[in-house]
C-alpha cells in the first residue's frame, strides 16, 4: 500500500493520507479512516521511499465555524 504521513511544521497531522488535493488556500487531506481535512499551508518536500509529505504553514490552522 502506498499511504503516506502528512507533517505541518515538522509535527505529523495524518497518517494513512491516500490523496492530497490542492486548494485555494492549502491541501485537502483524505485518509483511509479518517474524515477529510483541510489544512492551510503550503508543500515544503514529498518522501516517497519514507511515504512523508512535509507542509509548511501560511495562516493558522483553527477549525472552521468556532467562537474566536
């Protein structure tokens, strides 16, 4: 299997990511048991003998619809 651990500023956010999409403000993360997420950020490196993605940030990552 080809599934892949995600970091954001070097501390590793997801594991088992089967796709990473693009969007206007970061990536869309979907893994194999998780929901989906999406985090802002921008792609620093992809390991693919280690199966690690590395993201750096570009705006805080807060969930979405909480109080401020």
């Amino acid at each position: 299997m080809c599934q892949a651990k995600v970091y954001l500023d070097g501390n590793k956010i997801m594991e088992d990511v089967i796709w990473l999409e693009p969007t206007q403000d970061g990536f869309l993360l979907r893994s194999l048991f998780d929901d989906a997420r999406e985090v802002n950020g921008r792609l620093e490196s992809i390991d693919l003998l280690k199966h690690q993605v590395r993201l750096a940030s570009t705006a805080p990552n807060e969930p979405r619809g909480g109080e401020p």
